[in-house]
C-alpha cells in the first residue's frame, strides 16, 4: 500500500485497534533487515516520543483554553504555556521545544532525522527525573537505515494519540504499547517470553489476588506488564491506582527500559531500582516486605548465581541446574505478614524430586504456605512448547479478622484448567472471560473474600475441576501438587452415558455403512482399470 493511502487511513483512523493495526503492519513492512530485538526498541522508543509529545500538546491545548476563559492577557498566556508546573502538576512530561513532535517532522529532512531524535531523547531525559536512562539513544547509527527511520517518522507523524473520545492519549498509547509488545514477543519466538506474559495470563493473576492496594513486588518484571494490569484492575474496581507501591527488578537492560517506558505511559510511578541487575545476587530491594507478588520467572534456569548459604534457601537448597525452587523461595522471603504471591512456572516445579526439590516442596506445604495451584492449559505461550501453572502462596491462611475470610488453614485448593481456553490461531490459546470469571471464582468462594460475599459464590468441590484437599491427603500423595491427581474425573450421570452410548452405536453404523460404499467404489474403480488393461 502506497505510504500517502496508509497515512490516509491513520489519519481517518476513530479507534485505537485501527491505529494500532494500521501502525503494525506498515511499521512490519519498513523493517527491512533489522532483527526484531533491534527493531521493537526503536519502534517503542519513537511511539513514546510520539505519546510524551502528544499528551504534551493535549494539556497546552486545555491550558491555553482555561486561560483565555479566565481572561488573561496573551503576553501572560505566553508564560504560562511555557511554564514545567503546569504540565508535571498534571502528570504530564515536560518536552522542551527541540523535543517535540512537530518540530522533530519539521526538521526531519533537512538535519537528519537520526541526529535529531537522539537529541530528542536526551532533553526529555534531562527535563524529566523520572525518564532519566530510560529512553534509547540508537537512532544516530550506521546499523540504523535512516531511510527507514524516516518513514516511520512519516508514518507515526499521522497517528494522534490524542482526540479518541472519552479515551485520554495515554490510554490510547497504552494499548498500542502494550499490543506491538505482545508482536514483538511473538516475532522473536522463545526469547520474547524474556519480556512479555500473555494477557489472559496475567489477568488470572490480578483477578485471583485483586492487589486493591499496598506494595506490589515483581522481581522478574520484564515489560512490567503484571503492574499495568494491576492498575488497571484497580481503576476497573473504581479505585485509584495511585493506592499501590509498585517495586519491581528486571535483569536485561533493554529490557528494563521497555519497562520504564510502559509504566511511565499508564500513569504509574514505579520503583524499578536505579538500574537492572540479576535479583540473585543483586537485589535492588533488600529490605521490601510486599503485600502481593506478581511473577512470571523464567522456566527452568540451569545457570544461576547460586550461593548455598544464602538466608533465603530456610526451605531447602534449590539445586544448581534449576532455578525454579530459588525464585519461590526468593518470594517467600519478600512477602509482608499477610502476603500474598502468584507465580508462573513450569509444570515440572509441581512434582519433580530431583535434586532436593521434592524435599523444598514438602517443607513449603508444611509451613502452609501454598494456598491454590492451578493446571494451566497447553498452548498459551507462544513462545515456549513448555506446560505451565500457577502457585499461590500465602503467609496468612486464616479469617485475618475484619476480612472475615474462610479459615483455609492446612488446606490447598486445587483447581485443574487444562481444558479451558479458546485457540485464536494455530498455536496459540487464550483464557477467555468466561473462564478467567470462573477461576477467579472459585478460588474467591474458597477463600470468603469480600467479592466472593457480594457475588453470593460458596465454595464447593467440583469434580475434574476443582478440590480442597487437607494436608492430610497432601501427605498422601507424597507432596505432589499436580491438580489433576486431586481434582478426579469430571462426574457424568446415567442419561448422559446413555446419550454417548447411543451416540456411538449410531456412528458405527455410519461407519461401517461408508466402509461398504468404499468397498462398493473400489471394485467399480478396479473394473474400470480392468477394460483399459484390456
């Protein structure tokens, strides 16, 4: 499509999935032989630009509107505009004149785009404490096709963040953030799982552990997509996001970066530590003790900084070929007295017991500190063949008093999810409402919360989906969490057997009466091919 017909529908474009699909597939077509790694952090940097600039102009424009209502003169108008206060007092970056957007299309052409994007960055950088290393310098380079760069400059010039409807721009640049996050993921396969959890994912863990507000921990962050969805959450719940502390830790600086970006984008003041930095042997955040845990750690780490007398192995030493056991047991240590964590990990963290981990499981369910696991469905990272599930984990599983929560004191809930989900292509499955409703659920009825009350839910076994198994019958099956070995089979009454059996008896007729068609076709074809012999 010609670059003039795609500016055409951009600048037509009334909805933010038009925008970002229009953005996606034009920006795909320019990257010409940039790898994906390299292309996301350039096309993420140039949208933020784009974002800081247009939520910049917004307010000018909504500042420059109550001061000419209030009567005042141009010349004090003038000072006004220019004043930082009025736009950090409104949550708003301040963009030096050289930074903007439309100065930067102006330019683009005559004193090279490159150079003067990196500039860009660095005045927004200087001007705002908050971005202060966090934007990428890399326009100005020889591995940088400048011809590219400028198209997408061309291209993105003609995209608003801004004028959608009730939607501010950082809503809008939000979800195109977060959408061309979830592409670059799957573009780069397996190491895009380095960056990037899947929504429906995610969801499940902010609406099982409904983080309403406190400190909020992720020592794996990656994009920080698990806080974005917090907020969210919160702002769903008619709550106010700026009710959690958001800490988190993310070990590649690319990486990071992304991840300052994205919270900087929805509005959340995050304390991702002064730089990245391995949470092994480098904990930015020593002394936190967090309300809710949100992880997604990577699966199976075999190379790690392992030290054995480290004060946080209480539970057992995890072995050096795995990490799993180690990043459990890092949370354990990081939750608050009442606590709570969600993490996602890889199915053989449920029953393995090489290497010492079937004895760190054991010692976890006997300081009752796992609360549910959840048997996740295949396919829902595109990025790894690797079966997932989730660990909740609690350092409180009584009624906590005012929260009149269920006593679930040496109990496990046990919910298996494998056969939920809907494919939405060939290789990859998402959590649709209606299960995520009905997960979340259940756990709420079994633990009595608040909205469990108010939704009139009561907790009861579901066989072949869900079970409250006691320590005793934990204990019995030699610690293994594995959902599906407590959860039974799903219960299926005589009229529904009946209804199979008939069912089937039918479709062996029809079966076998298309074996005698194929017999009957056979021997005609047979005959045929007998005459032309012939």
């Amino acid at each position: 499509m010609p670059p003039a017909k795609k500016q055409e529908e951009l600048f037509s474009a009334s909805s933010t999935k038009e925008i970002r699909d229009i953005l996606w597939k034009a920006a795909d077509k320019l990257r010409g032989s940039l790898d994906a790694a390299q292309y996301k952090e350039f096309v993420l940097g140039l949208i933020f630009l784009k974002y800081v600039s247009d939520a910049f102009e917004e307010r000018r424009t909504a500042l420059a509107k109550e001061l000419a209502e209030e009567g005042i003169s141009d010349e004090r108008q003038a000072q006004f505009l220019e004043d930082k206060d009025e736009y950090t007092g409104h949550n708003v970056f301040w963009v030096p004149e050289q930074a903007r957007w439309s100065s930067i299309a102006a330019n683009a052409k005559s004193m090279g785009v490159g150079r003067l994007l990196d500039g860009a960055m660095d005045a927004i950088m200087r001007e705002n404490a908050a971005l202060n290393g966090v934007l990428p310098k890399i326009f100005n380079q020889d591995r940088v096709d400048q011809k590219v760069l400028g198209g997408l400059v061309d291209l993105i010039s003609d995209a608003r963040f801004s004028g959608h409807g009730d939607q501010r721009a950082q809503d809008v640049l939000g979800e195109v953030y977060e959408y061309f996050l979830g592409n670059f993921a799957r573009a780069e396969g397996k190491k895009g799982g380095e960056f990037y959890t899947p929504s429906s994912v995610v969801r499940l863990l902010v609406e099982i552990l409904e983080p309403y507000e406190g400190r909020v921990y992720d020592p794996c962050c990656g994009s920080g997509g698990m806080f974005v969805q917090a907020g969210k959450f919160i702002e769903a719940h008619a709550g106010n996001k700026n009710d959690i502390s958001v800490y988190g830790q993310e070990l590649n600086e690319r990486t990071w970066r992304l991840a300052k970006m994205n919270l900087a984008i929805h509005g959340i003041d995050g304390n991702l530590g002064p730089r990245w930095g391995n949470t092994f042997d480098d904990d930015k955040h020593p002394d936190l003790k967090a309300d809710f845990i949100l992880a997604n750690p990577p699966f199976n780490i075999k190379d790690w900084p392992r030290n054995e007398s480290d004060p946080r192995w209480k539970y057992g030493v995890p072995p050096k070929n795995n990490a799993n056991y180690a990043w459990l047991q890092h949370m354990v240590s990081k939750l608050g007295e009442r606590g709570t964590a969600g993490i996602v990990l890889a199915n053989g963290s449920i029953s393995s017991q090489q290497n010492g981990e079937g004895e760190i499981r054991k010692a976890l369910v006997e300081a009752d500190l796992v609360a549910c696991m959840v048997a996740l469905p295949p396919q829902l990272f595109r990025t790894t063949q690797i079966s997932a599930c989730l660990w909740f984990l609690a350092k409180d599983k009584t009624p906590q008093g005012g929260k009149r929560l269920a006593d679930r004191r040496s109990e496990i809930l046990f919910i298996d999810a494998r056969n939920m989900g809907e494919l939405i292509d060939r290789t990859e499955r998402i959590l649709t409402e209606a299960d995520l409703a009905k997960i979340a659920g259940v756990y709420h009825a079994w633990r009595g919360t608040a909205s469990a009350r108010e939704a009139g839910l009561v907790y009861a076994d579901e066989p072949g989906f869900c079970y409250s198994a006691d320590l005793e019958k934990v204990r019995s099956h030699g610690y293994v969490l594995t959902p599906g070995r407590y959860v039974g089979a799903v219960e299926t009454d005589e009229e529904d057997v009946e209804a199979i059996a008939g069912k089937i008896a039918t479709l062996t007729k029809e079966l076998f009466s298309l074996f005698d068609r194929s017999d009957e076709l056979a021997h005609t074809v047979r005959e045929q091919l007998g005459r032309i012999d012939g």
